[in-house]
C-alpha cells in the first residue's frame, strides 16, 4: 500500500466520523461536549491536509540518514564567557534578589 492510499484511507475515515458526530449531534444536540468533538475533527482535517501538503514537497522514500547521526558533545567543559549574563537557577542574576 502506498503512501497516497493511506493518506486516502485516512480522509475517508475522517469523513465517516464526520458523518458519525453530525449523527451524534442530531440525536443528542450540540452541548459543549459535542462542539468540542466537532471542532476536534475539524482540526483532524486541517492536520491531516498539512501532512499532505508536506508529503508533496518531501522527496519520496524513508527520512534523510542525517536525522540519525550521531553528534558528538565534548567532554571539556565550556567557555564561562557563555553564562555570564545567565540568571542561575531562576533565582536571579548576581545584583538582583529572588522574591
């Protein structure tokens, strides 16, 4: 199964539970509960029509090997210039007072 099939199978299931809540909502009425699961799959639809418009700019196959490499971090310890306007812990910066 493709990619576009998939993508297929989930906008019709998305349209069945659309169909489903709109049932729902005639029989029980339109309480916040109800609103809630409807803007729910209203937000589904807008997720699922930005992954597809990220699947068309992406190229075709499994993720680039760059996400897995490994980066390695020194065991030296890093230059002090770096944190010397840091607050230390949320408590304030060296002139200041916590509250």
């Amino acid at each position: 199964m493709s990619v576009q099939d998939d993508l297929t199978a989930v906008e019709r299931s998305l349209d069945a539970l659309v169909q489903a809540v709109g049932k729902l909502e005639a029989r029980i009425g339109g309480g916040l509960d109800v609103r809630r699961v409807r803007s729910d799959t209203a937000h589904l639809r807008e997720s699922l029509a930005l992954l597809k418009q990220g699947l068309a700019g992406a190229p075709p196959g499994p993720a680039a090997a760059a996400d897995d490499e490994m980066v390695p971090i020194p065991d030296t310890p890093y230059n002090s210039a770096l944190w010397t306007d840091a607050e230390d812990e949320g408590l304030g910066a060296k002139d200041r007072h916590a509250p």
